[in-house]
C-alpha cells in the first residue's frame, strides 16, 4: 500500500516536471517565431524607406547612377530573400550599399541642409538599431530554445515531440559593431 | 553584467524577505505589549494597503503632473521615439509611451504599473546634451525599471514601511494610555524578564520607523544598480549609460520641476544642494547609490 503511494506521487511529479518543461519550450518556440516577425517587420520598414531616400538623393545628385543602381538591387535581393541566412547576407549587401549612397550625399551640402533628406536618414538610422535590436533579442532567445533542447532533462521531451533547433541571425564582424555611423 | 544583474535581483529579494522578518518580530511585541492579538496586524495591513492603492493607481498621474510633462507624439520627437522603440524591442515589451519635461536640466524617469501602460519622460535637456549611444543607456535604464516591476516592488516596500509605521505607532499610543494596564495583566507578571520585553519592545517602537525607512532605501539602490546592469545588458554597451551619468551628474543645473517627493524616481537625483559626500549617513538615507560606485560598476561588465 504504501509503496504503491510512493510510486503515486512519483508518477504524479515526473508528469507535472514534463508538462513544465513541454509548456516553457512552447513558450521560448512562440517568442522565437515573434522574435523573427520583429526583425522581419524592422527590415520591411527599411526597404520601404529606400526608395524615398533614393529619390530624394537623386533630386540633387542625378549623376551618381551607378550608387543608386546598387543600393536599388541590394534591396531588391533583400526583399526576395527566403531563409535567415539569405536575409542576414543579403542585408550586408543593401548596408554596404547604402555606406557608399551616404557619402556620396556628403558631396552635395544642398541635399545635406534638404528637411526631407534629414528625416528620412534619422529614420533610417532609427530603424537600423531596430533591427539591431530586434536581432539581438532574437538571437538571445534562440539560444534559450537551443539550450532548452540540448541539456538535460528537458532535452528527452524535446525529442519527443519534435522540437527543432534555430538558426541564429548571424551577421559579418564589420557591421556587428554597431549600426552604420554617417558623419556629416 | 550577468552576475550583476542576478547579484541584485537576489540582493532585493533578501532584503524583501528581511524586511517581513522584521515585521514577524515587531508584531510579537505588539501582541505582548499592547495585548491586541492579530486584529492588529491585519488592521495595520490593511490600512497600509488602502494608504499605498492610492499611490500605486495614482502615482504615475500625479508624477507627470507634478513635473509638468507632456505627452508628445512621434512626429514631434522622432529622435525620441526611436530611441524608445528600439530599446523596446530589445526588451520584448510594448514601447511605452513618451513624455518631454520643458527643463534644460538633463533628466528622465519612467513610471507606470506594468510594461502596458508605462510611459518614459525626458527633459529637453538631456535630448540636447547627451549623444545618441548615451541616451540609449538612460533609457535603456528606464526600460529595465518598467520591465522589472520595480513600481509594484516599491510599493509593496510601501505597504511594508507602512506597516511597521502604523504598528509602531499604536505601541507608542498603548503605551501612553493603557501601558501599565495591560503590562499587569500580559503573562500572569514574570517580573524582571517581562519588564525587559516591555523595553525592548518600547525601544522597537521607538526605532522601528528608521529601521524600515532604511531597508526601504537599500531596496531602492539596489534596484537602481539592476536597472544600470539591465541596461548595459539591452544595450551591450555599458559605457554609453556611463558616460550618461558622468554627463548628467556633472551638470550643475537644478531640474526645478522635481521635489523631495519625485526625486527618487529620476535615473540621478535632481536635487543637486542633496548630493551631499558619501558619508555614512548620508548613504544611509539616500535613494540612489552614490553615482562614483555607479560608473565603477558600469566599467566592470
């Protein structure tokens, strides 16, 4: 009798330890995929802002064609990227691109004083932290969910059930020490 | 910054637990001094409690009054906001709406019961002053107090201090009025021994009200330290908010829409005539760490 109390309780703890550690690793799956939509809705905001920023540029300097050939195609790639991966390079890509769009305006004092121009490159800069920081609490709770899958004991349910490791949102050295300075 | 942050988070916690130990105790000389039982104890509780519901709806309202801000809207700061936004993100909380103060004295507080409704006040000044990485550190400090909870831990602190404030009270009163009665009857007259409780629980009367105010303000520093740990962990950058603090602290003008009554929400004490040394008394009584002991620790991470 009272060993079969024992075996009881036993049973009832490991079940209640399960549905603890099941529950958190949907939780951390959940906050991961929200991450993701936060970084991905910081990047829409960026391609959308380009084009504005391209024209503006070109209002004052119509002859640096080849700049914005090169930020409108980085973009372009950017958009259409599919996978993290794609997006993290593809991303390089359009801030390389938009470095050199950038200090080409720093030729044209007009386009430097233009109210429009100003706004468009403090949003710009705004939303680039964004993303920054979008990526950051990304990658941070990936590596909770990875960790979560890969210790002990939480890693026996995470098999269970099928739970997959992320990727990480991983970008070059260069451009992880902060966001694109333009110094004007 | 990792070890900084738990430190303080345990820290706070002892200090809660610290504090209700102390209460336990002062309730047991209540009990034998004034010969009340528990009535008393939930009495006090809950008057303290109806005293501190008022502050804990109100106190964001009465905050942004009394400092005469602003709601401002994105278009009108867009600086600002983004700032907000980002470090939001980062924090995995809405971004909580913005205020401005008119001062040109550099400051900034956040109030608010949970993430939902909070909101973040700057002075104008510290939008002039600071750069961009440093404002990021104020706010990323900001932040860390709305998603820590700290206003409902303050009040809870409140309605501890409270407590104690009222217990302590009513044993002075018995003792006033009713002292000797009730000494004559409590435990059939030990004598000597009863005589000592009865002054030791005098003496707790007597001190308790500093002994709370005291833990009250160790609670407060040491969630000013977590939010500095909190916001070098948004930010990655401990030096910005260092440099913050450096700026803010060195500027000599007063924020004249502060009081004693709001001062202790500021990121650094607006009352500069306050800032007086580091002495032990001083550091007693003092909501905020010294900023010195701030900085160091910011450069540690």
């Amino acid at each position: 009798m009272g060993a079969f109390v024992l075996l009881l309780i036993i049973i009832g703890a490991v079940a209640i330890m399960a549905i603890g550690m099941y529950n958190s690793l949907v939780t951390l799956r959940n906050r991961t995929d929200n991450g993701w939509s936060q970084i991905d809705v910081q990047l829409r905001r960026r391609y959308d802002l380009i084009p504005n920023l391209v024209e503006t540029v070109k209002g004052y300097a119509k002859h640096e064609r080849e700049v914005f050939e090169k930020v409108t195609q980085a973009r372009a790639a950017a958009v259409n990227a599919q996978t993290i991966k794609e997006h993290g390079q593809a991303d390089n890509v359009l801030t390389g691109a938009l470095k050199s769009l950038f200090a080409v305006a720093e030729n044209y004092p007009e386009l430097k004083a233009n109210q429009n121009f100003l706004m468009l490159q403090e949003e710009l800069a705004g939303t680039e932290s964004k993303v920054a920081y979008a990526r950051q609490f990304y990658n941070d709770t990936v590596m909770k969910f990875n960790m979560r899958q890969q210790v002990f004991p939480s890693n026996i349910i995470a098999n269970m059930f099928g739970f997959k490791e992320r990727d990480y949102y991983q970008i070059e050295e260069e451009v992880a020490k902060g966001p694109v300075k333009v110094q004007f | 910054m990792y070890e900084q942050i738990s430190r303080n988070k345990w820290k706070s916690a002892a200090l809660i637990v610290f504090f209700m130990a102390f209460i336990f105790v002062l309730v047991w000389f209540f009990e034998y001094v004034t010969g009340w039982g528990k009535g008393g104890l939930v009495l006090a509780v809950a008057v303290a409690m109806g005293m501190a519901a008022v502050g804990y709806y109100a106190s964001d309202k009465i905050v942004l009054g009394i400092s005469r801000a602003k709601p401002v809207s994105k278009d009108e700061y867009p600086y600002l906001y983004n700032v907000v936004e980002g470090l939001a993100i980062a924090a995995g909380i809405p971004p909580p709406k913005c205020y401005v103060i008119d001062d040109t004295a550099p400051n900034a507080f956040a109030a608010g019961r949970k993430p939902e409704t909070a909101v973040i006040c700057v002075t104008t000044g510290i939008l002039e002053k600071l750069n961009r990485v440093e404002l990021e550190g104020v706010i990323a400090h900001e932040m860390s107090h709305i998603k820590n909870f700290d206003v409902r831990l303050q009040t809870l602190v409140v309605v501890m201090a409270g407590v104690v404030a009222l217990l302590s009270d009513w044993m002075l009163r018995s003792f006033m009025w009713g002292g000797g009665r009730r000494r004559g009857r409590s435990r059939g007259g030990d004598g000597a021994a009863g005589g000592v409780l009865v002054l030791v629980g005098l003496a707790l009367a007597v001190l308790s009200p500093f002994i709370a105010t005291i833990i009250q303000l160790a609670v407060s520093r040491k969630r000013e330290f977590l939010a500095d740990a909190s916001s070098a962990e948004l930010t990655r950058y401990p030096a910005g908010l260092a440099s913050a603090l450096r700026k803010i602290s060195a500027d000599t003008e007063p924020l004249e829409a502060a009081n004693k009554a709001t001062a202790h929400l500021y990121i650094v004490n607006p009352l500069k005539n306050l800032k007086g040394g580091n002495s032990g008394v001083n550091r007693l009584f003092s909501t905020h760490p010294p900023i010195e002991e701030r900085i160091a620790a910011l450069e540690k991470m």
